[in-house]
C-alpha cells in the first residue's frame, strides 16, 4: 500500500472504530436504563458482535497505529478502547504513546495488567516504560528476569535520561574478526532471524574487545573464503554510553548511519544504537523545544484533566505575571506623564510589541544555532556585530514609519521624534537579549528555548515603556 | 572515535582551521602591504606551506564536516576556505550545506567551476541542487548526461517540492521473483558494491511491475534453493511519488523504516526513499516551524548581509506594525477614559500580556498536535471544550490574582473588580485565537506554526485594551 493509500486507510479505520465505540456506548446506556433482569437477548446479543468486531480491527492494527488512535481519543473512550487490546499486545503500545497518555493508561491498569503488558518486552524496551511503572510491578518483573537481562536492564537504567547508554539496545549479532566470511553466512543462517536494522555485524576478538564493523554488504559481496578481519572497517563511528544522545543524533544526520556500535571505556561491546531510536530523539527534541518556547514545562496529553493542563502551564503563567506587574509599574512611575500626554498611553504598546517581535526573531534564529552547534568563541562576535547592525537598520526603519506616523495621528513633531528615538533603542535593546537570552541559557546548561519568548517579551515590554516615557518625559512634558 | 571523542576532535580541527587561516591572512595583508618585486621568498614559502597544510586539512575532512565548518565561519573566511576545497568535492559539500550557505558559495562560483563540481553527482543530488544553479550551466550539465539519467533528472525535477517524488533515489537493486536466493547472492557478488542503505532488495515481475520485497537478512538466512517469490513480503509499505514527505516521514517513524520503495499507479517500480533523506527533511521541517512560529520567512544564514536577513525579517514585522498601531488605536479610543483614571495605562499591558502567553501556550500545544495528526472531526469539540474550561479556571485564578493586587495597589475595590473581569475575558479570547489561528492556517493550507505567535499577540493585544478599558469606561468613569 502507498503512503496516501496507508493515511487514508487509517482514517478510515479510525472513523469505523469510533463508530463501533459509539454504537456500543449506546447499546450501553440501554443495558443500564433497563433492569439487567429483562435485559433483551438480541440486544445483548448486538453489544457483543460489536466488540468483536471492534478487537478484531484493533488486532490487525499495528501497535504504532493503535497508539496513534489511543492519542487521538478523548479519555473515556481512550479507556474502552485500552480493555479491549490483548493484554499482551499493550506492552508494545505503551512504548509508542507519548508520556502523557502513557500515563492515563498505566494508571487503569492493575499489577497483573502490567505484568502480562510487559513480560515479552526486550530489556532495553522495559527500561524505557520504567519510570512509569508502579515500583512494586516493576521490582516482581526484574525478579522475574534472568541473569543476563537483569544485567543489561540495570545497565540501561544506569545511564541518565539523554545519554545514548539510555537509548542503547542489546539486539545486535557479534562476530570473531578471525573466521571466513563463509563461516559467517552460516552462522547467520543457524541464527535463522536477524535483529531489525542489521545493516554491520560488530566484529569482536577473542577476548570481546570491539575491532571493528563487517557491513551486511560487504559480507554478500566479498570473497566467501576471505576472513573477517580483512574485510571489516575498523574507522566507523561508535559511541560511549555516557555521550549526549542530541549529539550522536548529530552523527547519524551527518555520516547516514544506521545502527552504531556502543563501546565502554575499554573498548567492550556494550550495546547498540539504531537509526529508529534516534528519529524518536530527534522528533521528542523538537516537540520539547517548541513547547518550551511557548513556556509550557513538558508535552501535554490533548485530552489531559484541566487540573494536569494547569500544572503543566501555570510556572510560566506565574513568572509572566511578575514581569507584568515590573512593566506596570515602569509605566506606574510614569503616570504624571501620561495624565499630561494620554497619546503616551496609546502609542506604548507599539514601542513594547514590536521589540517583542524582533527580539524573537533574533532568539528564534539563536536557538536554532545553539541546537546545530554553529556558534563557537569565533564567530559569536561577528555575529553580535551583526545582529546589531541589523538591530540600527530596523531601528531607523521602523522608528522613522512609527514616528511619522505618531506625527500624523497627533500633528506634533516632538512626540514623533521621541517616538523614533524610542523605537530604535526599544529594537536595539531587543536584538542585545534576544541573543543574550538564549546565549546565558545555555551557559547554564539549560534548554536555550526554555521560556525565552517569555523573558524576553518580558524585557522588551518593560523597556519599551521605561525607554518611551522616559523619553517623553524628558523632551515632551 | 566515539561520539564525544568525534565531536571534540571536529571542534579541534575547527580551532586548527581558523588558526592557519588567520596566519594565512596576516600572510597576505603583509604581502600586499609590500611592494611585489620586493616580496621577501621566505614569506612566500610560509604562505605556501601555510595553504598546503590547510588545504590537507580539509581533503580529510568528511562532507558533512566540512559543510558544517563553512556555515560557521564568517561570510569572508569561508570564500578563502572554499576556494581551496578540491573542485570535485565541492559537488557533495554543496549538498550537505543550508539553503543560505549553499547560495552564497555558488554566488562565488563561475560556470566552469560548478560544472566539475556536479559533474560527478547523481541524478537526484543533481536535482536537489539545480534550483540554485545558473540556469545556462544546469542547461550544459543536462545535454551532458546521458538518455537514462536525463530521464531520471526529469522525472524527480517534475514532482513538486514536499512530496516523495522530489526525495527519491535511483539507488536500489531490483531483482526478478521467479529466481533462486542462490543466484540472488551471486548476482549482487558480480555487483560488487550495493547502494548505501541496502536493507532489502525490490521484487519486480517480468514486466517490471512491483511485486514486494526481499530483506537483506532474509536473503541471508534462507533457503539458497527456494525462490525469491517465496521468500519476498508483499504487503511492505511502497510510497507513490506525489504522496507528501511529511506523510512519508511519519511512515518512517511509526514502522522503523530504512528504504522504501516508490512506484507509480499502474505499480512500476520508480526509485527509491531513504531514511537518511527523511531525516534531513524532517529536521529541516523543524527549523522551519521553529523559525515561521517567530514570524522569519525561511532559514538564515548566521553570517547573511544585513540586506539579506531584512529582507527574510521585514514581511512579519509589517504585519506587527499594521497591528500594533490597531491596538494602539483601541488605547486611543479610549484616551478620555484615561485621562480620568491613569491606573489604567499601567495595568492595561498586564491584561495584554498574560492573555498573550496563556495563547501562545494553546496554540504551541495546537501546532504540535496538526502536525502529528491527532486532530480531527471526532475530537475538535471535545479539545475546544477542554480549552475553554481550562482558560475559565486561569481566568478565575489569574484574573483574581491581578484584581486584588490592582486592588491592593491604587485602593480601589471597583478597579480591581473590573481587572479580574477583564483578565478572565482576555484568557478566554486567548484560548479561543490559540485553538483557531493554528487550525484556521491549516484548513488554508497554510503551514499553522506560520507566524502564529504574531497573529496571536496581535489579538491579544487589541482585545486585551479593548476589554480592561472598555469596561473601565463603563464602570469606572
């Protein structure tokens, strides 16, 4: 099936289960208005041939398109829909919801649920569910586990959240460098099924240290009677457990990989890494970032209560009404002037806004520089000088529209030229935090998208108006 | 070289690069500060062997690297460096660069030069270029080629930018169903090399139709003897050309992919899309939202001339412009009222702003949700619903905050009555532009996070005066 055909045919399923969710829903509320007593055979009948016919379209659905109908459902029906997955199915849904639905699921589902969900997955998959499970669950499976498992489960776990030891998987095929090809193709063969995304087998000594990488290719079309050593790559790329996940998702953009070696310190095989953990990492980063900027603290189930979509938004709600109530009372300080002047009160907010604006386009760009590790201690001058540059361009720009146009609304000449006067410092302040916000962020080691539209809309609303009045309260009144 | 260890030696040689660049250029000033017949022999010699070891440097660098060294030197600097890349190379660096860089390289670049640059590259590479080339020298490079690459050139060219047939490769190995594994695996032998990315080989018939596909690793662990009709899948996800990228890319990530074929309607097999395509698209898709939600019109180069990042700045700025001085009119409006009362010009911006970011907040949320697909008919009025009650409690619990610190500040109950009823109104406008601004540009067919965040202001802005003065108008004065 094609893309366009897939999508459609999505949709379509989704809008039959939703239809067979409602159907029941109502056969339902009928059951429960009549006494269970006199409740009608054919009725009963119906209710069950729908939830067959329901769990029989939910089974031939694959997981991530479950999990996709899952996030598209409002909550009661997300849950009608959760008890009828096979239980042992929902392990592998679980991995592909969100965090925040991932959650409202694992929250209706007992200790025996959890267990069943989970007992089949990979140690790798059930240390990303980890953190959300029920510690007494959690404790039972590890118990559960053997030795080998346990092992690479607490190693997993050991690792901190983006770290690309947390991202790492065990499912790859380790080979001797000192056997022929030949040798190989066999094994391969006995193995019977190959990890997904095998595109290189990693190539060990005797004594396990990593040598090297055989790519699969090169294994089809090289000699059959030649060794390993003589046909693998010892310069590929590998990872360390304790690198940053964003920066191995660099790698993989840049050199084309598709699974990566992960190797300790002296040089032992540990794990792997593989193309389709990092599209995830790459498509949560961006996620994060956007909602980041726009000053909300994590990723928020759609359908969250109203009591979790406050918590997740009120800190940054909070930290703009302190900045508010600093503007307030910059333009508080003023109110002399303004009494003299109402035009002041009317022409602030343009000062204010359009500061706001530019400054975010500058951050916006900051950011994205930050994110693709382009600025360095040589060029971070250049391009200050540049933003500022630029900043006296718009500055005279926008200040001669704004002030001509305060002149034209208001026939006076002095309050245009404040108003020009005011525009350029109000832009050029803008451009200076716009990179400086993001710039200090990260030198604190945080998130450089963290709030910064809200700090800086925060700076440029209060010097906006301290800059406007200020002025006008020198020269006008 | 792990990921750390690759990082801090890229960053080194960045460090190296700009160092033999700097003595070159010092190199050079003294040269021409000199009289040429006088040219000391010995200062030439440093020059030289200044310039060969950079330009050894450089031959050792990976593509990628490289692109990612000239994006982040200096509009200067990177001409000097580019000038002494090998002219065959600079096809594949061109590739690898932004959009803005890759201009401002080719700006430099005289016919001759890009013809040995392209000449090497594939048909679709050459297809991702050839907007940016002169369009004398694209005309050459095409009489150049021959029947079948003309022909694959036109095909992707003809297919607009967005949808799979513009990412497309011609890099697969297509085999017949009715062979053996055995003469599969001697016929990719007699290849020699495969295409990067070869994670499954595509299955045509006789005719050439597309029948499925054959994995790699099943290639490798099954029968020599059986056929490869009896080993291939048939129900593999294939892509037409004109389905969208972004659709393609989130097929990518739901199934894990690596290479899926692209057919046409009657099922011929037509080329081939790669992971690695679909990274690059979906975090350039990402910058791109990240950049339009700030009102930029594209990607900017950091070092970009002052001219060519207003021109990308001014369009949304305008707009800013158009809309303040609306909202400044709504304050206008009301300048009698003011007069009266100059508590008012102080706590007005309160309003505005936190109405702005309680927006902004939504509509982040709103973008996130488009662009992954979870908002349709079924559930728009649940999470419209979810919005309105959500900005009902901020409204109560912002709007009472305000009021009694209005309160509490200029000792007016009736002051801080109308605060709180204004906030709570302006929260509610917020919510509802959050929730329609997004999805009213994507019903357009707009890109939703397109300066949403200016639209958004905007409103909030005008509404937010509107309200808190309008009702001072009525209850207080």
């Amino acid at each position: 099936m094609t893309a366009a055909n897939h999508n459609a045919r999505l949709h379509e399923q989704l809008q039959e289960i939703l239809k067979l969710l409602n159907k029941q829903k109502v056969v339902e509320a009928l059951v429960h208005r009549q006494d269970m007593q006199k409740r009608n055979l054919v009725e009963s009948l119906v209710h069950k041939q729908n939830i067959v016919e329901l769990k029989l379209k939910l089974d031939l659905l694959h997981p991530a398109d479950l999990a996709y109908v899952l996030e598209t459902l409002p909550f009661d029906d997300r849950l009608i829909l959760w008890e009828m997955v096979k239980p042992k199915r929902r392990g592998e849904i679980l991995l592909e919801v969100s965090d925040a639905v991932r959650e409202s699921l694992l929250a209706e589902m007992d200790h025996k649920e959890i267990l069943a969900a989970t007992e089949d997955l990979d140690t790798d998959e059930l240390a990303d569910l980890a953190p959300d499970l029920p510690s007494a669950t959690f404790s039972e499976l590890v118990d559960s586990m053997d030795g080998e498992d346990k092992a690479q489960l607490q190693s997993v776990m050991s690792y901190p959240e983006g770290s690309v030891g947390s991202l790492m998987n065990f499912e790859y095929v380790s080979i001797r460098d000192d056997v022929k090809l030949e040798a190989v193709l066999r094994y391969l063969r006995r193995l019977g099924d190959l990890p997904s995304h095998t595109d290189k087998l990693f190539v060990v000594d005797r004594k396990g240290l990593f040598k090297g990488i055989l790519p699969v290719n090169r294994l089809l079309t090289g000699e059959a009677e030649s060794l390993v050593r003589d046909n693998m790559a010892t310069d590929a790329v590998s990872f360390r457990p304790e690198d940053l996940a964003d920066e191995a998702a660099k790698a993989f953009e840049r050199y084309d990989l598709i699974t990566v070696p992960v190797v300790d310190s002296r040089n032992r095989l540990l794990g792997r890494l593989s193309v389709d953990e990092v599209i995830h990492h790459i498509s949560g980063e961006f996620d994060s970032d956007m909602l980041s900027m726009a000053g909300l603290r994590q990723e928020e189930d759609l359908f969250a209560s109203v009591w979790k979509s406050l918590q997740n938004r009120w800190a940054w709600l909070v930290i703009n009404l302190v900045t508010a109530f600093i503007a307030s009372r910059v333009v508080g300080a003023f109110e002399g002037t303004i009494e003299k002047l109402d035009a002041l009160a009317a022409l602030m907010p343009i000062v204010a806004g359009i500061g706001g604006n530019s400054g975010n386009q500058t951050a916006a760009l900051i950011i994205r520089a930050l994110a693709l590790g382009q600025i360095n201690g040589g060029n971070l001058r250049k391009l200050i000088a540049k933003e500022i540059y630029l900043s006296l361009l718009h500055g005279v720009l926008w200040g001669s529209i704004t002030g001509f146009l305060a002149f034209l609304l208001y026939k006076s000449v002095p309050l245009g030229v404040v108003m020009t006067g005011a525009m350029m410092l109000n832009i050029l302040v803008a451009a200076l935090v716009g990179v400086f916000i993001p710039l200090g962020m990260h030198k604190l080691g945080r998130d450089p998208a963290m709030g910064s539209s809200v700090l800086l809309t925060a700076t440029t609303d209060s010097m906006g108006f301290f800059i406007f009045l200020g002025l006008a309260s020198i020269y006008l009144v």
